[in-house]
C-alpha cells in the first residue's frame, strides 16, 4: 500500500502527470494483458499453492521476463508468502508488484536514465544493435528530440552495407534538419565515424549520433568491425563515445540477452533502447536485462511518429505497467 | 552457449534413472519437467509448450525403455518425434499461377526482413527455376524503403516497380500487374510496409491488396529472434489475410528459434524458407528436421540417434563394444567408425550426446574438429597394418614416415596418438560408468563411434 501510494503520489499533481499518461496509453496493450491476467489470477485461486504460483510463472514467461528470472522471482515470492504467512491471494498481487518493482529498480535510486551528455563540448553516441530493431529511426527520433532541446545535432550514416539505409538516414536529416555526414554505400564504416567526428568537431555541434549497420552477435568479423569504429571515435575524441546506446526489439524473445551480452562485450554498451513496445510484445525482457546484466534501459520506442521515443523512467514504466493494479489498490 | 540444451538438461535425471529398466511416472514428469524449461528457454510459446508437454508424458509414461537406448534418449525420442511431426515435412515449393504472372505478396512487422527476403526470394526463383521476377516497392511508409529494393533491384540486375510514396499501396500493386504482363514477368513480387498486427488501418490495406491482386502466395516474414509474442503475430497476420507460408529470417544467428514452433503450432501454414546471411543468395529450403534440433539446442544430434539406430549393423556393433570394454579397439576400427560417423553430423554433438559425457575429464583431451577429420584419416590410413592393430610400436622414424605420408606434422601424429589412448580410457570409463557387464539391461552403447 506504501509502495503504491508514494508511485501514485509521484504521478498525481506534478507535471510528470503527461509523460505517465503517454506511458499508460503506449503500454495499454501491455498493461491491459498483464495486470488483467494477474487479477484473472487473483480471482482464479483462493489460495496461494503450487498451482497458484505455476500460473503466475506462466504469465510472467508469456512476457518474456526469461526463464531464470521467473524462476528466481517465483524463489523469491513463495519465500516471501512463506515469511509474512499470506494465504489469501489478493494480498500475493501486491508482494508480485513489489518483487517485479524490485528487479527493475535494482539497486540504484536513480530512476529516470538521462543520456549522458557533456555540456559545452561534443557528445557521441553510437547506436548498435542487430539488423531491423530499428537503429536508424531510433537515430531520427533522438535527433528530433535533442534538436528540441536547443541541441546542435549531426548524425554520421555509419551504416554502409544495407541497401538504402544512407538514404533512410538523409530522409531523417531533412526531416528532423540536422546534417548528414556520408560515404558512398559499401565504404569502411569506421572512415565515415572518424569524418563525422571532424564534421561535428569543426561545425562545434553537441551532439554526434553514430548509425551502424544491423549485425547479428554472432558474427565476429562484424563485431569485431564495430569495436574497431569505437576505437576511431575513442582516438578522435578522449572519453568518447559517450555513450553506447544497443537497440533492442521488443519482440526478440531471449536471444536478447545473448545481444545484451555480446554486444557488451565488442561495445560496452552504456544502455538501451527498446523499441516496439507499442505492439502486443511484452517488453518483459527489460526486467531480465536490468536483473542480469545492470544495463539500465534510456527509452523506449511506443510508436512510429517522431515523439514516440521516450526517455525510460522505471517509475513511469512501472507505473503503466500496473496502473489497474494500482487503482484498485487506493480503495 | 547462453541456454542449456535438452540433452544437457536432462542429465541430472537421467544419471538418476539410469538402471532403471523402465521409466516411471515420477521420472517421465521429472524429464517432460526439463523439456518444458528447454522449450520455454528456446522462446517456444507456452502454451504450445504446454499442449506439447503433455502430448510428449502421454507417450513417454510406462513405456519400456528400448534395448540400445537409456531412458533419457527415450525421452528425447519421443520429443524428437512429436516436434518432427508438429513442424511438419519440408515444403519449399513456391505457387505457379495458371495464368502468369503468378503474385507473391510479402507482409510482416517492421524489421523482420521483408525487402531483403523480397530481393533474396527473386534471385531464387530466376536461379532455380528460371523465372522472370518483378519487384514491386509498395513500402510507402518507411523512409528509403523504395530506395532499398531498387538497390537490390539493379544489384540482381532486375527491375523494380515503384510510383513514388505519394501513390497508395494499392494502386501500386495493380499498376505493377499490368506492367508485368506487358513485359511478360512471370512472377510479381510485392513488398510491403512492415506493420504491427494490431495496426487496423494498414492491417486494412494488406487485405484491400489481396482483394485486388488475388496473390497466389502471402508469405509471412518472421524474425528468427521472436519471443512469446510470435504467437499474437502469426495468429492476427494468419486470420486476417490466411497467409499460405513463413519465411523465417536472421536464422544465421544463435537464437534457438522456438519462434518457429509457435508459428506453427497456431497457423498450422508450412515454414518454407529460411534467411541464413545477408548476402542476396543466402535464402534455403527451410529444414523442420535441423529446426527441431536446434530448438532443442542439440546440433543435429537428435536425428544422429536414429541414423544410428537405422544404420548400424547390430553385430558389429556389439563387437566393437566388446572391443572398448577389453580395452583392444585399434586405429583400424577406429577409421572405420569414423567413416561411419563422418556420414551422420558433427563428432561433438555426438559426444555431447553421450549420457555424462560432457562431464567426462577424458574428453576435454579429446578435440573433434571437424576440418581434422580428414587429416586424422590421413594419418592413420599412413600406417602399417602391424602400426594400426598396436600402437604402441610407434618410434620416431615411424611417426617420421607416418607424417610424411600423409602430408601432415609429426607433432599431429603425436597428438593423434595421445587422442587415441585418451580416447580408449574414455572408453574404459564409460563402459565402467554403465555398469560394464553384459547382460544388465543391454545398456551397452550401440554407437558406431563406441
């Protein structure tokens, strides 16, 4: 009830009141499902025994939290009705909120992400990821937002291999009206960073954001091109990138976790971007992620149109997650 | 490997079964209990996890484990089977219409590779079967979609159809019809904008394009790397345009793929090519037999167990287990095996196969690499006869001549020679591991390798 309370009160007469609302109407899907099924379940059993909790793995699985996590948390959650005595299953949904919360918040307070970007002087970010997770429209959309800002922004189209992905980042540049800094298609990716490096040095932009080309993590000569385009950005500008930004889809099921891993491993990916949340996908990996590997996720994608990119906030998410739950919860 | 497989999975149980001449319930539920995690980890939906499950205790509960195989083999058998028949046989044909041009419509969720597999499915049907495709961009939403597949277009030398983005999709796959028949394209192949299922306008738009071309086939591209939710995509993508085929794309990768079980499951439609790379030529004949391996995160290890049951002579095979257990196994039947074994997959995933095998220190000694193997058949087809039946004959100008026969090191031969002997200890373990004498419950590995 605290818990709920003080996420009620946050949200409730403040002007983060807008972005909530854009998180619950951009997760409605997601939320609907998943609170539904959890009061589905509540209604369901009586009493919280070992059918009670398989449900409940079966819910949180169908969101693709993961198996282990599942696992550990169903661990966590049978401790914790243990402990407290519950045996009333109305009471279970408000321990479940609070374990889930727990794993999504970890261990820092910290909860809304912001880039990490240096005042006054050149910030770079590279943007990684797989192929179709949606890396160039990511780009397009932090540019818009970043130029809104007061940002001056210059993109570097260091995805040389796709056919018409140059072009698909020009259209963006027009779009958004930031520069595009390109090499013929086919190019070394790392000389078209190291020119966008010297372009947004020379133009004394904020901002230089790094498209790359899609490659699955299993590809060691890919990966291997990557590091390689971390490095000329790192000699060019000492800190840099300043930040490391992996793409993930938020319909990929646990090869995400894979991604996570290896992509770390080239990159030493600073956060993440989920994209597609705004379908009937879950999102659920976001949990497992933050669970396994302390990579704190910066937006999220909820829609096709240029604002639909929102900076993540574990509160709001949380909060759209389970704002039928913490309705009915206030009463 | 990020996920244990299936074989690995079921290891602790079946060391605890094993003796046992049948498997009871408690066991079949421990083991169905593995599977189920070993599907789910593989992103297989979990209802048809569920569903499956319980298809699988059905068969598995009480039957008596067969002679050459433990029960946990058993268990994978069966498994094997049920997720053979789910997938369904190989169905790589594409539809020829009575009157040309024959219309293929693309359609998925953003990301998933449709242009690609667009580009990938044209050059396939020119090389394979000889046809004349149009490419018909009717992406009008993503920027430099159209731009993309005439890149890939004037890659393969073929044309593509497109009237701008100001031009709604359907007029743009009427318009590319007539200009196919004009210049006599015998296959139309139309890429569409990816969208999400639950997107009713352009949802609309797919099915305003197939009243108006009539497609003969509506393939569904699916990413490799989907999760749960593949389910909900293939069931809407299914109902509202009934899809007649899957491409599944990015297979290249290391997901386990279960997503291609779901999709199956709910749309009961054929799977029928597979992306394996980004190059233009890498679209395959999809393979149910290999995906159900592979979900199960054991190379190709599954069918090997029937290869191996199929191919074998039983005889010889009981010779050679006589052989291991006297410790008398030779370079000659050693090379033999391998030519067996070489025929049925990959030397690890046989090994890995073996029941606490992985846990074996002898093994971490024992390096299959597959590239070897024909150096190794080298090295010993090299020696005397005498050299084969007792390598302990072996002096330095023998390994000498040995090498130079075969075109290999000395240094290789050595190691081979080391192989060799760690592989007979091995072989002495595993017999002592099984219980060793005959006669008790014929667990005796009937492998040819053994």
């Amino acid at each position: 009830m605290s818990f709920f309370k003080k996420l009620k009160d946050k949200f409730t007469g403040n002007e983060e009141t807008e972005v909530s609302d854009k998180y619950k109407e951009g997760l409605s899907k997601t939320r609907n499902s998943f609170s539904s099924k959890i009061n589905d379940l509540v209604a369901k059993y009586r009493k919280v025994d070992e059918d009670f909790f398989e449900d409940l793995e079966e819910i949180l699985i169908s969101a693709d939290v993961g198996v282990s996590t599942v696992m550990d948390l169903i661990d966590e959650l049978k401790m914790e009705v243990k402990r407290q005595n519950i045996k009333d299953t109305s009471k279970v949904k408000e321990v479940i909120s609070e374990k889930l919360v727990e794993i999504y918040y970890g261990e820092d307070n910290e909860s809304v992400e912001k880039l990490n970007l240096q005042e006054g002087e050149l910030s770079v970010v590279l943007f990684v990821g797989v192929n179709g997770v949606g890396k160039t429209t990511t780009i397009g959309k932090v540019a818009h937002q970043l130029k809104q800002e007061g940002k001056k922004v210059v993109l570097a189209a260091g995805d040389t291999f796709r056919a018409g992905a140059i072009e698909q980042l020009e259209v963006w540049g027009e779009r958004v009206g930031v520069e595009v800094v390109k090499h013929n298609a086919g190019s070394d990716p790392a000389a078209v960073i190291y020119d966008g490096v010297k372009a947004a040095k020379s133009r004394n932009a904020d901002v230089l954001l790094c498209d790359t080309a899609g490659r699955l993590q299993n590809k060691v000569n890919l990966m291997n091109e990557l590091s390689k385009v971390k490095r000329v950005i790192e000699k060019e500008i000492p800190g840099a990138p300043h930040e490391v930004l992996l793409v993930l889809d938020a319909t990929t099921g646990q090869n995400a976790m894979s991604q996570a891993k290896t992509f770390s491993e080239s990159t030493d990916v600073t956060g993440i971007v989920l994209t597609k949340l705004d379908g009937t996908a879950k999102g659920g990996i976001v949990l497992a992620i933050r669970n396994e590997l302390q990579i704190p996720v910066k937006f999220i994608g909820l829609g096709e149109k240029v604002t639909d990119l929102q900076s993540f906030d574990a509160h709001a998410f949380v909060y759209g997650l389970f704002a039928d739950m913490l309705d009915d919860n206030q009463e | 490997m990020a996920f244990e497989g299936l074989a690995d999975r079921l290891q602790s149980t079946i060391q605890k079964i094993k003796g046992k001449g049948k498997v009871t319930e408690q066991d079949v539920k421990e083991m169905t209990r593995e599977v189920r995690l070993a599907l789910l980890e593989a992103d297989v939906n979990f209802k048809v996890v569920k569903d499956f499950v319980k298809r699988v205790k059905e068969r598995a509960v009480g039957q008596e484990v067969m002679e050459s195989l433990t029960p946990g083999q058993q268990v994978i058998k069966v498994v094997k089977e049920e997720l053979t028949s789910l997938m369904g046989g190989e169905q790589s044909k594409i539809a020829v219409a009575d009157r040309s041009p024959t219309v293929i419509m693309m359609v998925g969720l953003q990301g998933a590779g449709k242009t690609t597999t667009t580009g990938k499915l044209a050059n396939l049907l020119r090389k394979k079967y000889n046809r004349k495709p149009l490419l018909v961009a009717a992406d009008i939403y993503r920027p430099a979609a159209i731009k993309q597949l005439e890149t890939l277009g004037s890659q393969l030398g073929m044309p593509v159809f497109s009237l701008g983005t100001e031009v709604s999709p359907v007029e743009i796959a009427n318009k590319a019809i007539e200009q196919a028949k004009a210049e006599h394209n015998d296959y139309v192949i139309i890429d569409t904008a990816g969208r999400l299922h639950v997107d009713t306008d352009l949802m609309d738009e797919l099915q305003q394009i197939k009243t108006n071309v009539n497609p003969n086939e509506i393939f569904l591209v699916v990413d490799a790397m989907t999760g749960q939710d593949a389910v909900n995509v293939a069931e809407s993508f299914n109902e509202q345009l009934d899809i007649s085929g899957v491409v599944l794309t990015k297979l290249d990768g290391d997901t386990r793929g279960g997503a291609a079980l779901s999709i199956k499951a709910v749309t009961d439609k054929p799977i029928k090519f597979a992306g394996m790379g980004e190059k233009l030529d890498e679209l395959e004949a999809f393979h149910p037999e290999r995906m159900a391996s592979r979900i199960l995160g054991m190379g190709d290890v599954l069918s090997l167990i029937e290869k191996a049951q199929d191919n074998v002579d039983e005889k010889k095979a009981k010779e050679l287990e006589q052989k291991m257990r006297s410790a008398s196994f030779t370079f000659d039947d050693f090379l033999e095996q391998m030519g067996q074994v070489k025929n049925m997959g990959p030397l690890e995933d046989l090994i890995g196969m073996l029941p606490g095998a992985n846990k074996m220190k002898g093994l971490k000694n024992v390096q299959f690499d597959e590239k070897q193997i024909s150096h190794v058949e080298a090295i010993i087809q090299s020696m005397t006869k005498k050299e084969r039946q007792d390598p302990s004959l072996m002096n330095a100008s023998r390994k000498k001549r040995i090498a130079k026969g075969s075109g290999r090191s000395v240094s290789e031969v050595n190691r081979l020679l080391k192989q060799f002997e760690d592989m007979k200890k091995m072989m002495k373990q595993m017999t002592n591991m099984q219980g060793g004498k005959k006669g008790k419950k014929g667990k005796g590995l009937n492998f040819p390798f053994m």
